[in-house]
C-alpha cells in the first residue's frame, strides 16, 4: 500500500474537545426549561359584569300522560312468509297416438291408453277421462289438461 499509515494498524477514534462541557450545557438548559415550565403562573383579576335577575320564572306544570300499551304490541321484526312451492309437474301423458284418421272434411285422432289397453277414436271436442282435445289437425292432437296443453304428433314417416 502506498501512503504512510500500515493497513494492520489500529484505527484511532477522533477525540470530541471538551466533551464533558457540552454534557452540562445540555443538562443545565433542560433543568431550565423544567423550571421556566413548572414555574407557577400570576393570579388574573377579571371583572365579570352582574346580572340582575327578576323574580323566579314559575316552574311548569308537568302532566303525566298514562302509559300507551299498545306501542308494547308493534312487532318489531316480522318475517316474510316463505315462498309458496313450485307447482307439482304434470303426470306423464301416456296416450298414445296411432293414427289420425279423415272423416270428410274432419280430422279424428286414434289414441292407444295403456292403462286401460284400448284404442280410443276421438275428435276436436271429446274427453278423454279429465283430458279436453281441443284440435286435431293432419299431423297433431292437442290435448287440455287444466291449464297444460300438450301436443302429441305422428312421426315423420308415419304423416301422409
């Protein structure tokens, strides 16, 4: 290393001067502004202007309203009655359609009902048990159920 001082010597702090000096000017002027701010503060004197008062107002009358029970009985919280359930599906339909058949110039549906195994030939009009035909046309029979109206129609191969 080129320069005066080893790199192996020691390292020498600076020495701050008059360092305990500095010390008891830092506690001397803390000591003193504990004294300037406990010190006690001067008595005021401050003139109030009087007030004159005249003779007492009269004490009002208090009246005593009865207890309104009634406002015992407001609910305070009423809950929402639950949604009504959805409507219950419809039963299966099961007619069959076999056939549509002409009649002149009036179209009649041919109808297998498993449940009771007979073939029924109806028209626009007729029940079949609680079951409206509202129409038959070449392809189709529409039935009524209450306020279900169901299709049923012959296939593809089938219609003339």
């Amino acid at each position: 290393m080129s320069g005066g001082v080893p790199a192996s010597a020691p390292r020498v702090l600076p020495r701050i001067p008059q360092a305990r000096g500095v010390i008891l000017a830092g506690a001397l002027a803390a000591a003193l502004c504990a004294v300037w701010a406990l010190w006690p503060l001067p008595a005021v004197h401050v003139d109030t202007p009087r007030i004159e008062a005249g003779p007492p107002a009269p004490e009002p009358t208090r009246t005593v309203e009865p207890l309104d029970t009634a406002a015992f009985r407001t609910p305070l919280w009423v809950a929402q009655p639950p949604p009504p359930p959805p409507p219950a599906p419809a039963p299966p339909l099961r007619l069959q359609l076999v056939a549509i058949v002409r009649e002149g110039d009036v179209y009649k549906a041919a109808l297998y009902d498993p449940d009771q195994d007979r073939l029924l030939v109806v028209g626009a009009g007729e029940r079949i048990g609680s079951r409206l035909v509202e129409e038959v046309s070449a392809g189709e029979v529409s039935l009524k159920d209450g306020a279900l109206t169901r299709t049923l129609a012959l296939r593809e191969e089938n219609r003339p």
